[in-house]
C-alpha cells in the first residue's frame, strides 16, 4: 500500500484495475463506503470503471476512486497518476453537459491536491 492508499476507497496499479472485474472494483468500493449505498451510486460507479477500463489499456500508473480532500471534507471521483501527470476526473454520469460550476469543482480539486 502506498502513503496516499488511505486517503481513497480503491487503489491499484492500472495494470490491476484493468486485470480486475467491475463487480470486484465496486465490492471494493462497497466495503470502504460508509454511507447508504445507493443504487445511482452503484451505476455510477459501473460506468466509470467501464469508461476508465476503454481509456486506461494503453497505460501506466496508479489509479484512486473516491479520493478524499480533508481540509474541503469533499472525495475526488478518480484521481490518475500517468507517469508524471495527476489527473483529476470529476464524472458526471447521465448528463448530457458540463456545467460552469462542475468546470469550478474540478479546478477547485486540483488546487487543493
């Protein structure tokens, strides 16, 4: 585990995401999950994991879902480590567009890590 791992509801290598089975990402998830576990969270997180599953095959690194911002008590959807490059993935699923302040949530994000 590394010095960030705690700080998150799943981690792993890419190359461990990849090899995993969405149900066994979600149980994951599931277990670190101390709120009511909502069935649009359960979707949510499907579609996720099969969006990153597409996008991530040609990559290395580390990947975080629901990573967690003390100082503004908010979680990070996904948060990748791509070589040298942090990305902070923000998703809105079933919307058909962004919205300024969901442009403003994300900027907020990467100033605080």
């Amino acid at each position: 585990m590394n010095s960030i791992s705690h700080r998150c509801w799943y981690s792993d290598t890419i190359k461990e995401f990849l090899a995993k089975t969405t149900e066994q990402i979600i149980g994951a998830l599931a277990l670190k999950n101390d709120f009511s576990l909502e069935p649009t969270q359960r979707y949510a997180w499907q579609e996720e994991i099969e969006i990153l599953k597409d996008t991530l095959s040609k990559h290395e690194g580390q990947i975080y879902f629901e990573f967690s911002i003390p100082r503004m008590g908010q979680r990070i959807d996904v948060v990748l480590l791509i070589q040298s490059v942090i990305f902070v993935l923000e998703f809105k699923v079933g919307e058909e567009d962004f919205k300024p302040y969901d442009i403003d949530q994300v900027v907020d994000y990467a100033l605080d890590l």
